[in-house]
C-alpha cells in the first residue's frame, strides 16, 4: 500500500480575518478531499485553531509554535496542552523566521518535549541560511539537528517529522528554491545523522519533508527526486486553487 505524502500548509501570520480564514479553510478541505493519496496539515495562526478543529477528509491542523512552559506566568504563550485542547495534531517548532527572532537549538529542544509530552506530532525545522562552496553548512544542519533533539527520548521519536527548509530559498525575495538533486542529497544526511541518534530503521521511519519556494510546477519534481515524502508549503497554501493544485500533484505521485 502506498504510503501518502505529507502537505503541511503554513499560513504564517494570514489570513487577516477570520471569515477569510473560514473561506480559505473550506477550498483547502474540498482540495484535501480529493487528494486521497496525500495527508494535508492546515497550521493557522492559533486565533484561528479551535474553529478548524473538525476538519474534513484527509485534513489535520497544527499550530506554528508552542512555548515549552506547561503553565505560569508566561504572557502571550500558548502552551502544547493549550494546542491540544484547541484540536491541534501537529506543531512546527523551529521555523527559520522563529530562529531569526532568537529561538536556540536548546529552545527548540525543550520545545519539542513539551510537544511531545502531549502526543502532538512535531514538524522540526532546519536549514541553512546559506549554501556555502566548501559544505560548511553540512556541518551547521548536522548541530542543529543533534542540539534540537538533545534530551529527546527514542521512544518518541515516531511522532517526529523533520522539514528541510534552505533559509535563501524561503520567502518573496527568494531568487530560486533548491534544486530536487540538492534537497535529495541532505535528505540522506539528515537520516544519516539521525541513524546515529536512534539507529537506522527507525531513522528511515522518519518523514522528510521540503520547504522553499514550493509552488504547483515544482512539487512533483521534489516528490518524485528529492527524496522527501511531503512538503512545507508557505506562501502558495494561501490561495486554495494554487495549494489544492499542489494537493493533486502529491496525490498523483507514487511514494514509495
């Protein structure tokens, strides 16, 4: 049987209302819906999570962050269990525009236990910010991987998901995303890596996805070449018709 692919959907800070959020949603589920062959994750800003908590067919939804207080004094954080009550499966920790704002591997790392504490799935984010000539960065997505997990237990590392996405590939000023070729070939690092942390049956159980300029023409091409099983979609999941042709194209891929 095949195993579907994973299309998380990361809305960042949009839509600006909550009736847009409700239209866009609904085109989402009715794309979601068809694409039998690909599991979808919505994350919307997290006003927006316990309206969306009864999702559709083939639909989950996720938050963009948690903090890694479980309660207290703590304002404007939102806790794992605060998500989970809110009907949240999946969390992303880690995103590049987090880690811009100051989030650490050890953040990141006490992040994903409290996450995980409460049996969400989590959607880890690393990348480089740059693709040097001499593969320096090999060695930076090495330590944020190993500083991201440091202290996570074995035993709950079936409910991690680790997002590739190259930070010059993210975003409207992005000249190019990465190429299949490329993103294959940190696909095998990363597992490689994360044989030596939890051994290599259970590292090739571990879902890879892409993120970085995905868009309509290039995600069967990631899919199919890049050796991931899903996708990190930003920008082109705001617009329903453009992230459900994405959808299709997942559905329409063999994942092996």
């Amino acid at each position: 049987m095949m195993k579907k692919f994973l299309i998380v959907a990361n809305w960042k800070m949009s839509p600006e209302t909550p009736a847009r959020a409700k239209a866009l949603f609904s085109g989402i589920k009715k794309a979601a819906a068809r694409a039998k062959n690909a599991q979808t994750v919505v994350c919307p800003p997290a006003l927006y999570l316990s309206s969306m908590a009864t999702a559709g067919k083939n639909v989950a939804v996720g938050a963009q962050d948690v903090s890694y207080e479980s309660d207290g004094t703590h304002t404007g954080e939102i806790s794992a269990r605060m998500l989970k009550a809110a009907g949240a499966k999946y969390v992303i920790i880690g995103h590049s525009e987090r880690r811009a704002r100051g989030e650490t591997n050890g953040i990141v790392a006490k992040e994903i236990g409290a996450a995980l504490k409460e049996k969400l799935i989590v959607i880890l984010c690393i990348g480089e910010r740059e693709r040097d000539t001499h593969g320096e960065y090999f060695s930076f997505i090495e330590s944020q991987l190993r500083e991201s997990l440091a202290g996570i237990a074995k035993k709950d590392m079936g409910r991690l998901v680790i997002a590739y996405e190259p930070v010059w590939a993210i975003g409207e000023k992005a000249k190019e995303a990465d190429t299949p070729e490329g993103t294959f070939e940190i696909s095998l690092f990363i597992r490689k890596i994360l044989a030596t942390i939890i051994g290599k049956e259970k590292a090739f159980a571990v879902q890879i996805l892409y993120g970085g300029s995905v868009n309509p023409n290039n995600a069967a091409v990631f899919l199919k070449r890049g050796g991931v099983q899903g996708l990190l979609v930003g920008r082109a999941s705001l617009d329903a018709r453009t992230f459900g042709e994405i959808l299709k194209s997942a559905s329409m891929t063999k994942n092996i």
